[in-house]
C-alpha cells in the first residue's frame, strides 16, 4: 500500500470576498488518505497513485448554517512517488511528487456558468521517512512544499470564470502518520500541518490548518472494508487586507468533519479503494460530501 505523497481540497472559496475564511483552496483534500497504511512505505521502486475525486459541497458561515452558494468539482490528482530503498536514522526514506488539476464551478446567487479546468500548486515531498516499531507500530514523518504554479488563482482569474484552480501561495506543510497492522487490521491515522504563506497579489494570509484523516479497515483475501473519516480545523486567523472585516462576521476560522464507508479490491498489481464522505459539521468554509475512487500500483 502506498503512502500518499500530498494533496490539495477545496476551502472557502470567493475570491476578493472578506468575509470567507480561507482564501480560496485548503492544501490538503479532505479524506484523500483514507483507507491507506498511513504509516507504512512500500518496498523499494517508484509507484504511481490517481485519486479521483468528485465533491459537492455548500458555502456555510460561522453558524454552521448554508449562504445558498454552491461548488461542485472534479479533481484528478496524480502522483509518482519513490521508495528508495535507502535508510536514514534508521527509517525508510523516500520521495514523491504530484500535480493536480481541477474543473471547479459556483453556483448560486444566479450566477451563470462558470465551470473551468485549471492545474493546482504542483506539490514536491523532499522526504517521508517510515519506522517500523514494536507491537504492529509503524510511524512516518514527511513534509510537502506547494508551489504557487498554478494556472489561475484570485487574483489571475480567465475571463468569465468565478473560481481560480489554485490558491497563489506557497504553503509547507509537515505531516505525521501513524498505523496499526495486524492480521489484515489497518487502524491510521494521517495529520498535515498546513503553514500558508502570504499571497504576494492579494496580500492575504490564510491561517494555519489541521488536517486529520482517519482510517479502520479490515482486508480479506483480495478485498478491504471499512470505514474512514476526516477533521480539519484552521488554528490561527488569517490577516492581511479583508482580514478584520472577516472577524467580525463571527470569525475566519475554518472548521470540516465528515465520516463514510471505504471499500478496496486487488486486481493484479492495481490496488482499487472507493472511498465516500458525508460532511456532517461545517463552519466557515465549504462542506459537503465526496466519493474518491483511488488507484495505486508500481511502476515495474
């Protein structure tokens, strides 16, 4: 099973609005990493992920209540990632990249059709290092860079669209993994670290997220059942421009919890898992539900 290189979601989501939380895009896609060994690196070789993944989702304020603005979104994300084999303070160490892409559209208001595909932040992870520990214990340390190379953003939005594909910023964002395994048992649990950087054009800095997702999942011969959820909480306002009038709406800070069913099977090298989420708790931000349908497999 391999461990997810990195990943982008949706957030709040209006550009030059005030009022919205998140600038645009969250770095880390809701329940991306869930049904993974979160905590595990696969042997040595290069292996390639796809997450597919389908969100529809509603604005909500700091009640918790729907604005009647809605996004709905495609999003492929491909990576590559490298087990190479080698040890570092004793650890399994590798390295991966990804580049996502996205059709995004608002509606709402009486908006008219604005869907659009666009890249997102390419996404480099210099390194995941993975222990093995006594009693089933496996633990990883890994830290992504999104780089603002997206192809629109707030600020740089194509005419007659409402949403840009990526968030123009930089965020580093440190994760840490941990995974039970024992007798086709997988209990993880995979957070991100989210420090976003401020947004040289629009002179906005989003706060920093947490970003927690969950797996228990139980494989059988070929299949894997289960069950997997998801929290994200922001845990600093934002600031720059926009940042006080946001305040006093009842807050900036973005909060998302979802929990569903997963469900994987084994066909020669593929590993197949579809995975959907009910949001079931959102404020300040965009929540909803998705299905993701991921495929893993090697290279050689």
């Amino acid at each position: 099973m391999i461990a997810q290189a990195a990943s982008v979601a949706i957030a709040c989501l209006l550009p030059h609005s005030s009022a919205n939380g998140q600038e645009l895009w969250d770095p880390h896609l809701r329940g991306v990493n869930e049904g993974l060994a979160a905590g595990v690196l696969p042997p040595k070789g290069v292996y390639g992920v796809l997450n597919n993944y389908w969100t529809w989702v509603d604005k909500y304020d700091h009640n918790g209540d729907k604005t009647g603005l809605r996004v709905r979104a495609l999003i492929e994300l491909p990576e590559v990632l490298w087990s190479t084999g080698l040890k570092v303070f004793g650890a399994d160490y590798a390295v991966a990249i990804a580049q996502p892409f996205d059709y995004t559209t608002l509606s709402g208001d009486g908006l008219p059709p604005n869907g659009r595909w666009g890249t997102f932040n390419t996404i480099l992870v210099p390194g995941q290092l993975s222990w093995a520990l006594p009693n089933n214990l496996h633990l990883k340390a890994s830290l992504a860079v999104y780089l603002p190379t997206g192809s629109s953003s707030p600020r740089r939005l194509p005419n007659g669209t409402y949403l840009g594909a990526a968030n123009g910023f930089w965020t580093l964002q440190p994760g840490l993994a941990l995974s039970w395994l024992h007798n086709g048992w997988n209990l993880s649990m995979d957070a991100t670290y989210a420090y976003n950087f401020r947004n040289p054009d629009t002179q906005y800095q989003s706060g920093q997220q947490l970003a927690i997702d969950y797996t228990v999942a139980k494989t059988i011969g070929k299949w894997t059942i289960g069950v997997g959820g998801y929290q994200e909480n922001q845990l600093s306002d934002d600031s720059g421009s926009g940042a006080a009038a946001c305040a006093q709406t009842g807050g900036c800070r973005a909060s998302n919890y979802g929990i569903g069913p997963l469900l994987g099977y084994q066909l020669g090298k593929v590993k197949l898992m579809a995975i959907y989420n009910h949001g079931f708790r959102t404020t300040n931000d965009v929540g909803g539900d998705s299905f993701n349908l991921r495929l893993s497999f090697p290279f050689q």
